[in-house]
C-alpha cells in the first residue's frame, strides 16, 4: 500500500487507479469514498478504464457523491 501510494502522490494513473478500488472496497486498507473518488478521478482523466467504471458505479449509486444517473453513463 505504502508503493502505490506513493506512485500515486507522484500522479501515475495505474497506482491511482488500483488504489481507487481498495480505498472503495475495503481491501487491504479503511474504506473511504472520497479518497477512492478523488484518485478514480485523476486515474479517469487519464483515461485508465477502470477508474472511470468505478467513478460510473459510483455516481449510480451515490457511493461518496449525489446520484446522478447521467454523469454515471457518460
């Protein structure tokens, strides 16, 4: 955990990304959906897919922000 967040402090999508999953799920660390949102976001803009799944799930179910069904499909 220690690496990637590391990598991630230093803006690499890929560690942002796979940190962006644990901090949603739970795994291997405290959940916490703002900081999984905030690295999916830096991930999605540069466009890693599964971040940008992640925030589309996210958004549905208002899992850290408001529902929003067409933010969540676009």
């Amino acid at each position: 955990i220690s690496s990637l967040e590391g990598l991630a402090q230093n803006e690499h999508p890929g560690a942002e990304e796979l940190l962006g999953v644990m901090y949603r799920l739970g795994q291997g660390i405290k959940q916490d959906n703002k900081k999984a949102f905030d690295l999916f976001m830096r991930a999605a803009e540069a466009n890693q897919p599964l971040a940008q799944h992640h925030l589309g799930v996210m958004y549905f179910l208002g899992e850290g922000v408001q529902p929003d069904s067409v933010t969540a499909l676009m």
